[in-house]
C-alpha cells in the first residue's frame, strides 16, 4: 500500500483524537477523582465503549484473526469463554466496586485492597506485580503498530542503530506515533480524554471489522451461506475442536479472571454516573464482546478459506488487508492503530494512577491531591518512555514478559475475591500469596515449556499455589478489624442502591 | 456478611459454565467439522450468559 495514503489516514486519525482529547479538557475539574476516574461521572455508553476499547486490543484483529486461521475453533472457545466470565465477574463485582469507590473515596483496585486489608503494603505489592507485569504488555501493544506499519508498505526506510540494535525507521515512526497518542489522549484530561477518545475508537473498530467481514463473505464467498457450506466443504478441520486440554486452560484460564485482575479494566468498575449508567456499560460491553469476537473469528476462518498461506499466522490479517479496496484496508489499518493505542492509554493512565496512589502516597501520605495528580502525570511519562526503550530493544524477552502479564496478574485473583467475599481471609494471606506467587508464576514463564510441571501452563499452577497459601495463612492469622465493617458497608450499599 | 440468594446463584452459574464450557466440546461436539458443533456452543452459551445479565440487573436500581 502506499506510504502517502497510510500517512494520511493517520494523520486524520491523530487530529481527530486530538480534537476529542481537547474537548474533554474543556470538562477538566480539579483532583484526583477527577483525573483518574472522570469524577465517577461517565455515562452508561462511554463507560461501555472505554471498556471495550480498552480491554480489545489490536490481538483482536490481528492475533485472535491469526490465532484461528492457524488453530480453528479453539480460538472461538477461548474468546467467548472470556467473555462469559467477563460478564459473570461484572454482575457480581461491578456494583461492590463502585458502592466501595464512592463510600471509601478509592481510585485504583490496589487501593481497595489496601482499604480492605487495613495494610498499605497489600495495596503496594498489588501495584508493583500489576506495573512489572503491565509495562511489558505495554510495549508489545508499540511493537505490534510498528510491526504493522512495516509490514504494510512496501518502502523501505533507512535503519539506525539503538544502543547496538538496528532499528527501522519506519518501526520507530509507528512507535512514537501511538506513544504521541497515547500521551495525548492520558495527559490531556485523564480519564475523561482517554474515555472519549476511547468511545470514538470503539466505534471505528466496530464499524470497520463490520464492513470488512461484508465484503469478504460476499466479495470472495458470494454470501454468509455459501461460505459456511465452503468452509464446512473444503476446510472442515478448522472446525473441529482439537487444542491441548493444558494449552486451551491455560491461555483461558488468566482470560477469564481478566476482568478482576487487570487494573486498567477493573478500574472503569469506578467510573459510571449511576446504577443506571452500570447497567448500560455491562449490558453494551457484552453485545460489543460478542460481535467483535463473531466478526474477528470469522474473518480467521475466511482467511482459510480464500487460500492465504502464511508460516506467521499474525501475518494472515495483514495479507488479507492487500486484498480488498485500498479504501477498506485503510479503515481496518486504522481501527487496529485505535484498538492498540485506546488500550496503551488506558493501561498508562492507569498505571499512573497506581503509581501516584499506591505507591507515592503510601510511601509520603502528607502529599497534597494536587501534588498527586502532578505526580501521577510525570509518571505517565515515564511509562511512555519505558515503553518506547522497550519497544525499540525488540526483546526476545519482551514477548515472553508480555505472555505472561495475564498469568501473572491472576496471582491476585484470590486475594481480591476475598476482600469482598471471604470475611476470613487476612492481611498475611493476602500479602504471602501474591509475593509468593507472583515470582514462582513468573520465573515458570521464563524457564519456559520444558519446565512447565506435568505439561500444564504457568496460569494453572499460579492460581493453585496463590489460592491454597491465601486459604491456609488466613485461616492460621487474624482477619483486620475492619475487614467485617469494610464488607458490610459495601454490602450495605449494595442493597441500598437496588444491586443486591 | 449478607450475600442475597441472586449473587450466590450467579457464582453458581459461573461454576456451572466453567464446567460445560469445557467439557461439551472435549466430549461431545470435538469431532463435528460443522459450525453447528462447537462454533454455535460456545456462541449460544455466550448468548445465554447476556441473557443471564440482562435479567439479573433489570430491576437494578428501581428499590431507590
């Protein structure tokens, strides 16, 4: 494709988010509330569409794509059970975060730990696993649009050399692109730019995925019907279930606690205006979930099934892109840039906020609000320029850090279903669960596969450990005081609010 | 700690999907090449699960 129409595209894609972002500012108050959360002030349809955007990264149309043109319908199981539980998770939990993050003035998810624990360092050890696991991932979300945009045109740029690795230009071009972006959308205003910001993406990457899943079932199968009959004809072992039972655990397995454990969704669990507003952000989400992921994996199966051959299944969605009118692959080219950055941003201001409140706070409690918000955003520069070195030292490591940031997040998995469900459970399980878990789960990652006890992923055992030493170290120490008045009062306001 | 009988129901739901959302496919439909098999499955039980939702927060709210 040509460089010019790609860089134009973009470049109308950056002004109209920067246009967005400079609207939300103008809504800009005071605080850290107001920062972090938007003042707990979204609507039902930008909370659902922030949380689409930002939990739909550009794996969606480029990984999950490749993932089942590769490996069939396992894919589909293993999206839509995420989904499932997404779902489940939020019904249960939604409402107790937000009644907790409106009585308890709470921020982050660490921070209702922290709350709930009675200890700062329960809080502390959340934060810290959440930012080494979530940097890497980061970056991989740079890595994958600079890849992209490489892999899109056919020009060639001038390499340079990056602390003794050489580096494309173009690469880099792509990288400070969303790193632009992502700065933007998150210094601007904070949650209420990235929420917006991330509304608009949302859109783009519906309507774009639509139009793309039309026109290749009637452009190359001549209509929805004959391309199940071809697919079921000519490719019918796509559509047969034969994943690993240990593989489709553990790639499911962090996917479906995802929505607990991944601070920069759980988070948006704070922001709605209203009971109201909740109901909206669940019930839109689960129909966005369920037809972006119908699409994606029809577009995997489609790719089979016009005959693309790649040894690199990520490739298989690039290669289809240089199939339809250039117009349409421009669109598709831009909603995976708006599926990357929405969720680089939120992952950043997110991660900023953890910083400023679980970690700077907790370390100088006297820090003025204003101080916080100030330093939450020298923090999101800081994390952008991480990301940046990271995404340009092309890490082999990088890949395997980045695989294991859902595993490694589920280490938290037990601690935060007991703060709200398990009056027993203490500050000790908690704090000795994570610090154990979070390096053994890791250092399973990087030892890879041939270490992997029994065959089964580094997810599965994560869980198992965390969850027997949270169970038999709370039930051998002494629940905080105010852990029972903690869970009342949000069950308390739970009921108040009609949610129970 | 009061937990309503519709929260305890969800958790049992979500054990309940965890369970056949893995074992249908491994023992029943596996080894239909057909969209009907695992691909509608998985989709319907997704339709389901929203279905779920969509009942249990309609009267979100309305004791207020």
């Amino acid at each position: 494709m040509r460089l010019i129409y790609i860089a134009l595209a973009l470049a109308l894609w950056f002004v109209i988010g920067v246009v967005i972002a400079h609207f939300a500012r103008k809504h800009l108050g005071k605080g850290m509330p107001e920062f972090f959360l938007a003042n707990r002030k979204l609507s039902g349809f930008i909370s659902a569409m922030t949380y689409s955007a930002t939990t739909f990264s550009a794996f969606m149309m480029v990984g999950l794509v490749g993932l089942t043109y590769d490996t069939g319908v396992g894919a589909v199981g293993f999206e839509m059970i995420y989904i499932i539980f997404t779902i489940l998770l939020l019904l249960i939990f939604a409402p107790r975060f937000w009644v907790a993050g409106k009585k308890f003035d709470i921020i982050t998810p660490p921070e209702l730990l922290t709350k709930r624990y009675d200890s700062k360092w329960v809080g502390m050890v959340a934060s810290i696993i959440c930012l080494a696991m979530l940097i890497p991932y980061a970056s991989v979300q740079m890595m994958g649009i600079g890849y992209l945009l490489e892999g899109m045109t056919s020009v060639s740029f001038p390499t340079f050399s990056f602390f003794g690795y050489s580096v494309s230009s173009l690469y880099l071009i792509g990288i400070l692109l969303v790193a632009g972006y992502s700065a933007v959308s998150s210094l601007w205003a904070g949650m209420r730019s990235v929420s917006w910001t991330d509304a608009f993406q949302a859109l783009v990457m519906i309507i774009a995925s639509v139009t793309l899943l039309i026109f290749v079932l009637y452009h190359f199968f001549g209509g929805p019907f004959a391309f199940a009959t071809e697919m079921t004809a000519d490719y019918s072992h796509l559509l047969e279930f034969d994943w690993d039972l240990s593989m489709f655990v553990g790639m499911t397995l962090p996917w479906a606690f995802f929505a607990l454990t991944n601070p920069q969704v759980s988070q948006r669990m704070f922001v709605t205006d209203s009971v109201k507003g909740m109901k909206k952000m669940i019930l839109y989400f689960s129909l966005f979930a369920l037809i972006y992921t119908v699409i994606t994996t029809l577009l995997g199966f489609s790719a089979a099934g016009i005959g693309i051959e790649v040894a690199d299944p990520d490739s298989a969605m690039p290669v289809l892109l240089g199939k339809v009118p250039v117009l349409l692959a421009l669109v598709v080219f831009v909603s995976i840039f708006a599926a990357a950055t929405s969720t680089l941003s939120s992952v950043v201001l997110t991660l900023s906020s953890l910083g400023s409140r679980d970690l700077v706070k907790n370390v100088k409690p006297n820090i003025s609000e204003k101080m916080e918000v100030y330093s939450g955003k020298i923090i999101i520069i800081l994390i952008i320029i991480a990301c940046i070195i990271f995404a340009n030292l092309r890490l082999d490591l990088i890949a395997v850090l980045s695989s294991m940031a859902s595993g490694g997040l589920l280490v938290m998995a037990p601690t935060i279903i007991g703060s709200l469900f398990w009056k027993r459970s203490t500050t000790e399980g908690a704090l000795i669960s994570m610090i154990i878990g979070g390096p053994f789960t890791a250092a399973l990652y990087i030892a890879g596969e041939a270490y992997y006890p029994l065959g089964w992923w580094p997810s599965f055992w994560g869980l198992i450990i965390t969850t027997i030493i949270f169970v038999v170290v709370s039930l051998l120490t002494e629940p905080p005081e105010k852990a029972e008045k903690f869970v009342e009062e949000v069950e308390k306001g739970v009921e108040e609010y009609g949610m129970s | 700690m009061h937990i309503t009988m519709k929260t305890k129901t969800l958790w049992i739901i979500a054990v309940f999907m965890a369970v056949i959302s893995v074992v249908i496919p491994y023992t029943i439909l596996g080894d239909i090449p057909r969209f009907r098999a695992s691909y509608l499955f998985w989709t319907a039980l997704t339709i389901l699960t929203i279905l779920i939702g969509y009942l249990h927060i309609r009267d979100w709210g309305r004791s207020r």
